[in-house]
C-alpha cells in the first residue's frame, strides 16, 4: 500500500487560480490540477491509494470554510487535516472544533500565515493541539515562494520540541526544505517525524540515507506535496535506495497508518 501523507486539493471553483498563482510565485509546474477528481485520478496513475490532505488557513477569518471544505473531501482514500490560523480570536476553539470533528491535526505554515513560530499565539495552538491529542504537521525550512525565508527552522523547531514534549510533530521536506545539515545536526533523533517531498529534487542521495539512517525509518513518512510534485518521482526516488523490505513498507505506509490512525 502506498499512502501519501502530503496532497494539497483546493475547492473545484478556485482550484485553478490558486494553482496559477503559487506556481508563478514558485516558479513551478503543476503536477495535478488540484482538484479532488484530478488528484484522485492522478493517484490512480501513480498507483497511490490513500492522500493526507494538508490545508491552511492563510486568512484568520476563513478558517471554519477552510476546515468545513477539507471535511467534505473526507472519504475512504482521502484523510484531511485541519488548519488554524494563530493569530485568529477564535484559533483555540478552532483547535477544539477541529478535534471535536476527529480530524488527527492541523497544518501551520509560518510563511503563508505569516506569524512567528515561537510567538505566544502561536504556543497557545501548540498547548491547545497538545492538550486535545492533535498532531500539527508544519511547512518546515525554506520555501520556493519565499527565499531566503526561513522561519520554520530547525533551532525553533527544537524548542517547540522541548516546550511540548507530548506534541507529535510532522515536519515536511524530509526536515526542513534546503536546511538538511541542519536536520542532521539538530532534528535527527528527536520524536518529530519528516516526510519526504521535494527530497528527490534536491538531496543528495547520501545526505538522504545519512538523515534517514540516523533519524530511523519509523520516522519518515512518504509524502509528494502534490500539485508540486508527483508521488510517482517520490517513488522512484524511494525505490531507488533499495531500502530493507521492513523500512521500505514503514515508510510508504505503515507509519502512515500508526500516525493518522488509518
Ligand atoms: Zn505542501
């Protein structure tokens, strides 16, 4: 089985401009159109079967529509997550909404929020996410729409790590995107776990086995970041390592399952 624990579906209406646009901020070619029937049909391709859908919250006001959207795709091959936006009034009870639906947690991205990682309303959420069993999957290191920002890092993130010590973290980018000696250096070994996007573009094959062999295979979760990549060059990129069995299958699937409850 192979599950992708990293897909962005936008609302069939708006689908295509938001493509339009994140891609012309990143400088990207879509791999999907970004719809649900396209990404399904897309997985169909790729021969993946179930997608964690990641949304954010970019607007304190819409978070509700943005999370009552992802409950809608809800269905047995796709598993959303929520959003919350820090610095939203209601951001705590969101986090409580979220939970009270049985979604497993929220994804943050500090560039497209705009906020701080260790700003006090900030660690609220991550109190509150804690408090209610939520995971919180983080846009982590640099991002193509933003360079040279950096404000998922890897020291920030280990504070996090240190202040919520039962928050289960998920930090894309096999760490933290263009950030990997830092990865090794800080976040190898701590309880966060990294999925693997964008890592067949930009890391070298033996950083990639440095990280993951340190880090541990129970760690890392498969994850495309679908419209901007596809899960079949994450595959091939995976499949290329020829990884034991046992590590191989924890990664494209069994952690998946453990970590979201699929
Ligand atoms: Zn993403």
């Amino acid at each position: 089985m192979l599950i992708d624990s990293h897909v962005h579906i936008f609302p069939e209406q708006i689908a295509a401009v938001a493509i339009n646009r994140i891609c012309l901020q990143g400088g990207s070619i879509p791999y999907a159109d970004g719809t649900a029937d396209g990404t399904l049909k897309k997985m169909d391709e790729w021969g993946v079967d179930k997608a964690v859908v990641l949304n954010i919250a970019t607007n304190p006001q819409k978070q509700r529509k943005i999370n009552d959207a992802a409950l809608r795709l809800r269905s047995d091959r796709l598993l959303p997550l929520g959003s919350v936006h820090p610095y939203a009034e209601d951001a705590l009870s969101e986090v409580d909404y979220v939970a009270g639906k049985n979604m497993v947690g929220i994804k943050l991205h500090a560039e497209y929020q705009g906020f701080d990682l260790l700003e006090e309303k900030a660690q609220a959420v991550y109190q509150r996410c804690q408090e209610k069993g939520l995971l919180i999957y983080f846009h982590s290191g640099g991002d193509l729409a933003y360079p040279g920002s950096f404000r998922t890092s890897t020291e920030r993130v280990l504070e996090i790590l240190h202040n919520f010590p039962k928050l289960q973290l998920i930090l894309a980018h096999l760490g933290a995107f263009r950030m990997w000696d830092e990865v090794y250096r800080d976040l190898c070994g701590t309880s966060a776990c990294f999925d693997i996007s964008f890592a067949h573009s930009y890391v070298k094959g033996s950083l990639f086995l440095k990280i993951l062999n340190k880090h541990g295979s129970e760690k890392i979760l498969f994850g495309s970041d679908c419209p901007w990549q596809s899960a079949k060059d994450t595959y091939d990129y995976l499949k290329s390592f020829n990884l034991p069995q046992e590590d191989f299958e924890l990664i494209c699937s069994g952690n998946a399952k453990r970590i979201f409850g699929i």
